[in-house]
C-alpha cells in the first residue's frame, strides 16, 4: 500500500531561518505530490503541487519543493520563514492512474513554530 | 461563501448514539471526498464520489459508517453506534476533477472540519 512519510513531527525555528521539511512516498509508479498547509484555526489549503516537468515547483508564500524520484522524495523548502508560517505542514501523494487514483494520502504533518 | 462548507463545526455525544456530519462542497465540484484526522495521525480517505458513479468506499473503517450524495451535490456522512475511537477531525473536500480522464490534475479544496468528540 501506498505511504507518505514525513520525517519531524515537531519544528521550531526563529524567523529568518532556513527551513526544510521532509517527505518520502513508498508509491513506485508515477505519483502526483502535493504540500498542504493548515493554519492555526483554519482549514487546509494547498501549498504547491507536482504533477510532471520541472522537479522544483514554486509554491505560494515563497515556498518551494523538489521532487527527486531517485530519492522517493518531495522536501518542502523556504530560504527564510517568518512568524507567519507557524502552522502544520502536510505532505500527500496520490497515484498517476489505476485503482485508487483520486483519493490522496497523507503524511502526520509536521508542526512548525517560528519564534519572533 | 465560495468554500466547502461542513456542519456542523463541533458535535459531542454519548457512545452508542449515531452521528450525520454534512458537508456541502464547491458548486459545481463533480468529486467529492471524506477524510478522517485523529490525533497523532495524518488525514485518511474514507469515501469519495465522482458525479453518479458508484462510490469508493474502501476507506471505512467498518460497516458502521455509511455516506451519501444525494443530487450530486450535498454528502452526509453516517456513523452509527458510534464508539469512542471514532473521535476525530473529519474533513470533507471537493475537487473538479472529472470522469472524462482517468487522470485529472486538479487539486482538491478541503472545509473546515467537524470536530467529533464521543464521550
């Protein structure tokens, strides 16, 4: 079956910092990778997605993420956070075709706390 | 609004009672999803329906859980004799993928969530 795999639970940077968050999807054949986001209170709203092409896919809020196949990865990334991207970051994939092709699955999430 | 919208927001009740969450998705948004959040985990399909077609329903978790779409549009999710695991986040999302490609590049947009707490 397929799975997503995010690698920290819990991260806590302060403003400025670099951030990198890890994914890695256990789905051999072509998959679709997605990073949601979910703000304190609000509801998931979609980051960035990769479906094909260019491996690094810019994303809203200066976020970005590559995909390198080799790896089974899609690590999300920012150059410098502020306070407002505290919130929980989930990373999903969902199969290019066959049985199941729609319904998408989820990594836990990883927390992110940016300290003013 | 031009969101998902789910109903209601919080629902507490005793175990052994049935439960209908509703969720009313995007208009115009053919797929539509249920996923399930509990705590530590990540989100986890539960159903999802594509315009008139046959339901997905390999995601619920027992035969105590039912949904429905009437109209193509607005889905109610059904547990029955709830049980206190069955607390969770359970999201809906709408998506306008369609039927006309086996594959289709479109996201989907999720609501807010009902919150179920079985005491």
């Amino acid at each position: 079956a397929q799975s997503v795999s995010q690698h920290n639970h819990h991260v806590i940077l302060s403003e400025a910092a670099s951030l990198e968050l890890g994914c890695n999807y256990s789905y051999g054949g072509t998959v679709n990778l997605f990073w949601y986001v979910q703000y304190p209170g609000q509801h998931l709203q979609l980051l960035l997605k990769y479906f094909s092409g260019d491996p690094l896919v810019k994303g809203i809020k200066g976020f970005e993420a590559e995909f390198i196949k080799s790896k089974f990865s899609f690590n999300l990334r920012k150059p410098s956070v502020q306070w407002s991207d505290t919130a929980e970051y989930f990373c999903a994939a969902r199969p290019y075709s066959g049985a199941g092709s729609y319904q998408l699955t989820f990594g836990k999430g990883t927390k992110l706390s940016v300290i003013p | 609004g031009a969101g998902v919208s789910q109903s209601p927001s919080n629902k507490v009740t005793e175990k052994g009672k049935d439960v209908e969450l509703r969720c009313d998705p995007i208009s115009g948004h053919t797929a539509l999803y249920w996923y399930r959040q509990s705590l530590g985990q990540g989100l986890e399909f539960l159903i999802y329906f594509q315009g008139n077609s046959a339901p997905d329903k390999s995601g619920l978790p027992s035969d105590r859980f039912s949904a429905e779409r009437t109209g193509g549009s607005v889905s109610t999710l059904t547990i029955q004799r709830t049980q206190q695991e069955d607390s969770a986040v359970y999201l809906c999302a709408s998506s306008s993928e369609s039927t006309l490609a086996v594959y289709s590049n479109q996201p989907q947009h999720f609501g807010d969530g009902t919150r179920l707490s079985i005491l």
